[in-house]
C-alpha cells in the first residue's frame, strides 16, 4: 500500500486544522453543500484557504472541493467551517427535488460506463 | 669670674658727704671769720671771693677723696681676678689628667674585649665549619640514597606505564572498533525506523483519506501524529549517527509547507503560531534537513514553555535568504546556557561526546547547519524567553513554490511552454479544475482560450492523450471525446460513493451490480494511486470503477 513518493506533501492533515478532527455539530456543510466565496484571498492566509476562496467564486460543493485539494471530506469541512466563521463563504443547500433517484443514478453510471 | 661687687667696694654718697660738710663748715667759718675782720667797705668783694674759693675748694677735696677711693676698690678687683685666673688654670690641669687617665683605662678595656670576641668568634667558626661538614656529608649520602630508590622506582613506574600504555591502546583499538560498530548499527537501525515510519505516515495518510468517519479519523490523526514525532527521533538518531537523511523530495517544499512540515513533527504543534506570507521554497534536496532543524528548535521552545504559551514563529526575506525566528516565552537562557547552545548549533562540537539523553536537539541542528549552509543564533526575546533565528541560505531557494500546496501528482507533468514558473502558483490556484456536473463543458471551452493545457486531477489520462495526440486544448470541442467520458465516469462514481458513503450507507449492499461488476472491496486492495496516476485518476477514497468500464 505504501511506497516512495506516494505522500509527497510533508503537511500532515492535523497541522491543516491545528489537529481537530470534527466539524462540530452544527456544521452546515455535507457532502453536496455549494458552496460559494464572499470575498477575496488575503495575503497570509493558509493556503488551503486560498486554494478554497479561488475555486468557490462559482458555486462548488463540498466533495469537490475535498477532491480538488485532495483532502479527506473531513478535513476539508473542518477548513470550511472555518472560513464560514469568519464569514468568508457561505453554504447554500441543494434543493431537495434537485437529487436524483439512486436508480437513475445508476442507470446514468451505466450509462456513462458504455461510452 | 669676676667677684660680685661688695658692697664697700663703690664710694658711697654718704661718705662723700662725710668728707664735704666738715669742709663745707670749715670753710664758712674761714670765709666768715675773715668777712668780720675785713674793713666794711671791701666786705663784699671779699665776701664773694671768699665764697667762691670756699666752694671750690670743697668741690676739689671732694673730687680727690671720691679718685682716691675708686682707685683703692679697682686695685682691689684686679687681685681678685687675678686669683680667679689661677684657680682655674689649675682645675683645667686636673681635667685633662683626669680624662687621659680614663682614655687609657677605656683603651685597656677595648683591647681585652675584642681579643675575647675574636677568640669567641674563632670558636664559634670552628664549629659551624665543622657541623657543616658534617651536614653537607650526610646530605651528600641521603642524595645518593635517593637517587638510588629513585631510578629504581622509576624503572619500575616506566615498565608498569608501557604495559598500561599497551593495554590502552589495545583498549582503545577496541573501543574504536566497537564505536564504529555501535554506530554504524544504529544508524542502520535508524534508517530502518526512518523507513518504518515514512512507510508507516503513508499508509496513515491513505487510511485517513479511506476513512470518512470521523472517530475513526481522529483515532488515525492520533497515531499520525505519533508516528510522526516516532519518525523525527529516527532521523534525529540518523543525523548524529552521519547516516542519510530521511527522506528526499523531488521538488521543492513551499515555506508553509516547511513550516507545518516541521510542526507536524513535534508534540505541542498546537501552540505553534505561524506568521509567514513568504512564499519562497526550499529546494527539495535541502528541505528535509531544514524541516527537521526547525522541527528541533520548534520542539525545544514549546518544551521549554509554559504548557499554555504559545511559540511564534515568524518567517521574513532578506536579501541573503529567508530567516525563520522562533520566539518563545518560557524560560529565558542565561548567559553561560546561551553560549553553550550557541556552540552546540555551530556544529564545532564534532563528537558524540557531549549527547545527553534527552538533549539531542541542538546537536542535530548542529549537524544540519553545518550540511546546508543554516545559521543558528540565539538571543533573549521580546516575548520574555528565548529566541532563535534561523537563517536558511540563498542557495538552498528556489524561489515561489512552483506548486500550490494542495499537492498534484508530480508525475507525467504535461509540456507547460511559456509559462514562467514564477506566476505558476498564482495561475494553479486562480484557475480551478472544472467540476463535473456544474457546467463541465461550459468551463472547459472556457479555460480552452488561454491556450495552456494544464494537467488537472482527475483529468490525467485526458491530458496525457492529449499532449501524445499533440491536440491543442484551445480546439473547441463539440462532443467531447471519448477519453473524456470515461475520465468523468470514473469521476461521477467516485462523487457517489462518497455520498452514498456517508449519506446512504446501507444502501451499499443492495447494489449488487455494481459491486460484483466493478469495485473491489473497499479494504482489500485499495488502489495505489502514485501507481496507478497516470490511467486511475479518482479519488482514493472512491471505488475504482472507471478501469473496468470497456
């Protein structure tokens, strides 16, 4: 499972979020929270933070933004809450009719796997 | 010697007058008488001269009595001095016969003593020539003596010091061979752990990424964390034991990077405050070595801190390099510790002589300094304790990370001209991956202008056809290709295996289709995705279903 050159970033996940490693219990955030940025990088800012305010100028959800920063969901919530503390994004929920039944889902996957 | 005046000696007035008055009388009864007799008519002439005369002549009788006399008392005197001159000359002969008689006697006194002090002193010399000799002899024989008991120990001393010189240096022979051993073993032992533990960090970090619960994430950050410092302690043992650096990094390490890197390794990172907006990098030969230098000196100052103090670091550019101060407000180093410290992160102190148990931090830093160019100094802080100022060199920069910290694979990097690698960071960052299922396509023919083809996650087979199909990006595309598809399949079906993850996770199960026909089971045999970047582009954490569509 591990070899050279896999973990190639010396940044262990805890010192991303000076080592919590919940979301508390009111987080806004799930996987499919949009989420969009209020305001612009500042300088000094962690720079998963900036990462983050660059890339939800559109609308960005959650698992995504984990997936482009190749961070744990997890952590990625945690850095989010942070920024919504501060008020520096904010969470918009999808509506709930906006998902898609798990069978169509599936069909689509198929679908999509046939291309 | 002149005899006091007697009182006879001078005439007295009363005598004097005694001699006049008769006289006087006598002489007026004359005058008086004659005056008488005399015719009236020649009284008064004769009167008058008769007077005259008569006073004169009392005056001469007075005169001649009164010289009489003082000649009788100066005779008189003269015998007297006379007398006194004689008297004298003659005691002036008893004085010199009297002090010639005590000169001799004195003379007489001297000579008996001084033959009586020399015939003392010869003795006296006799003697002490004598005890002399006598002293100088037995000296002489208690010299021989222990010159003799001398040589003798000294012949004994220098045969038993060769043997004991021998001895040693077969001592040391030995002690040189096995400190070699020693060391050699546990660097070699240390290089082992230094693997375990990377290996082990690995593993930890795709557990984490595997894991989505959040108990469970806590538990791996836990251990993560551990092994971490676990890590720092093989490659300190690595570093004074001259074996090779841990770990080497194929590119360069932002400061943030560095900075959390070393954090990452010590036990209260919490307290840690990072002040940094450099955005320099440490060459990645070289960054390891920094990382773990301020890893010590992080250790040490939240060691030797109050538990709630926190320790500040602040990184600044200068024209030199880039110095990264530590402050902390614990205790504060006194002037002999400051200059012990100073020369233990000099490197001067080459052995391991001067290790302690728990004191191996500044003799790594020494031996780190020394190996990259870092300097190390000291100074009381303005916080209250001690700060530390680390001057990493020029020559070990490389400027802006080339790489925004959120890691890409480094790996199959596709062509990137004319990009200067100075606005790199700022381009990565600015210009988001397009994300699947907001507008995919709209974005991509939006980014497809700038002309750059830029490798994105989970777009590393497209990229890659692309540049072997020398494709420009900026083509518009009407239907995407087919590559594409599969790529967003793959992408699509790790979007909900992590919803279906957390959101419907008993739902798994009755998804027979997909779990026979595709995935793995989760744990079994997770992809490996440094192997498997160039054709599996999801997410770890998701199933690997792309591969297996045709």
């Amino acid at each position: 499972m591990s070899r050279p050159g896999r973990d190639d970033a010396p940044d262990r996940l805890y010192t991303l979020t000076g080592g919590r490693s919940r979301s508390g219990p009111d987080s806004p955030f799930d996987l499919v929270t949009l989420v969009v940025a209020e305001c612009e990088p500042t300088p000094g800012m962690q720079s998963e933070h900036v990462a983050i305010l660059r890339m939800t100028q559109a609308p960005t959800a959650v698992v995504e933004i984990a997936a482009e920063l190749r961070l744990p969901v997890s952590i990625t919530r945690i850095l989010l809450s942070d920024l919504h503390a501060a008020g520096r994004v904010s969470a918009r929920h999808p509506r709930k009719a906006a998902v898609p039944d798990p069978d169509i889902l599936e069909q689509v996957l198929v679908g999509l796997r046939n291309l | 010697m002149t005899a006091p005046a007697r009182p006879g000696d001078r005439p007295a007035l009363r005598t004097l007058a005694a001699v006049t008055l008769p006289c006087a009388v006598v002489s007026a009864l004359v005058v008086g008488g004659a005056v008488a007799a005399a015719p009236s008519s020649v009284r008064a002439p004769l009167g008058l001269g008769a007077s005259a005369a008569a006073i004169l002549l009392c005056a001469a009788v007075t005169v001649a009595v009164h010289a009489v006399r003082t000649a009788r008392l100066t005779r008189r005197r003269l015998e007297a001095a006379e007398a006194g001159a004689g008297h004298l000359a003659q005691e002036r002969a008893r004085l010199v016969e009297q002090s010639r008689q005590e000169q001799e006697r004195l003379r007489e006194d001297a000579g008996r003593e001084r033959a009586r002090l020399m015939a003392e002193l010869g003795r006296e010399q006799a003697r002490l020539t004598e005890e002399f000799e006598r002293e100088r002899a037995r000296l002489a024989e208690e010299f021989d003596r222990d010159r003799a008991i001398l040589a003798d120990q000294r012949a004994q001393e220098t045969a038993r010091l060769t043997e004991e010189a021998a001895r040693l240096r077969a001592q040391l022979d030995r002690a040189t061979r096995e400190r070699a051993a020693a060391v050699s073993a546990t660097a070699n032992a240390a290089g082992r752990m230094q693997a375990l533990a990377t290996g082990m960090l690995a593993d930890l970090r795709a557990m984490e990424e595997r894991h989505s619960d959040e108990e469970v994430l806590a538990d791996l950050l836990h251990l993560d964390h551990r092994t971490a410092q676990a890590g720092r302690l093989a490659d300190s043992v690595a570093v004074l034991t001259g074996a090779r650096s841990g770990r080497r990094w194929a590119r360069p390490i932002g400061m943030e990077s560095i900075l959390r890197g070393a954090m990452g390794r010590i036990a209260g990172y919490q307290r840690v405050r990072v002040h940094s907006a450099s955005d320099t990098a440490v060459a990645g030969h070289a960054a390891e070595g920094v990382m773990h230098a301020l890893a010590e000196l992080l250790d040490n100052a939240a060691n030797f801190s109050p538990p709630t103090a926190e320790v500040h670091v602040y990184v600044e550019e200068v024209p030199s390099g880039v110095i990264v101060s530590v402050e902390d407000s614990g205790l504060v180093m006194g002037e002999v510790q400051l200059r012990r410290a100073q020369q233990a992160v000099s490197g001067d102190v080459a052995g391991l002589g001067g290790l302690t148990g728990t004191r191996l931090g500044l003799a790594v830093v020494g031996r780190l300094s020394v190996k990259y160019g870092l300097k190390v100094s000291f100074r009381p802080s303005a916080r209250g304790g001690t700060g530390v100022l680390m001057l990493i060199p020029q020559d070990i920069l490389t400027g802006p990370a080339p790489v925004a910290s959120p890691p890409r694979p480094a790996p199959a990097d596709p062509p990137r001209p004319a990009e200067p690698p100075a606005t790199a960071h700022a381009t990565a960052v600015e210009d988001p991956a397009p994300l699947p299922g907001h507008g995919t396509a709209d974005r991509e023919t939006a980014e497809a202008p700038a002309g750059l083809p830029k490798r994105r996650r989970g777009r590393t087979l497209a990229a890659a056809e692309r540049a072997r199909a020398g494709a420009r990006p900026a083509e518009p595309r009407a239907t995407p290709p087919a590559d594409d598809a599969k790529v967003r399949a793959a992408r699509f079906s790790s979007f909900r295996q992590a919803v279906r993850a957390t959101g419907s996770g008993p739902n798994d199960p009755q998804d027979p289709a997909t779990d026979a026909g595709a995935a793995p089971p989760a744990g079994g045999a997770a992809p490996a995705p440094a192997e498997t970047a160039l054709d599996h582009p999801s997410h770890s954490h998701a199933h690997p279903e792309g591969d297996t569509t045709p």
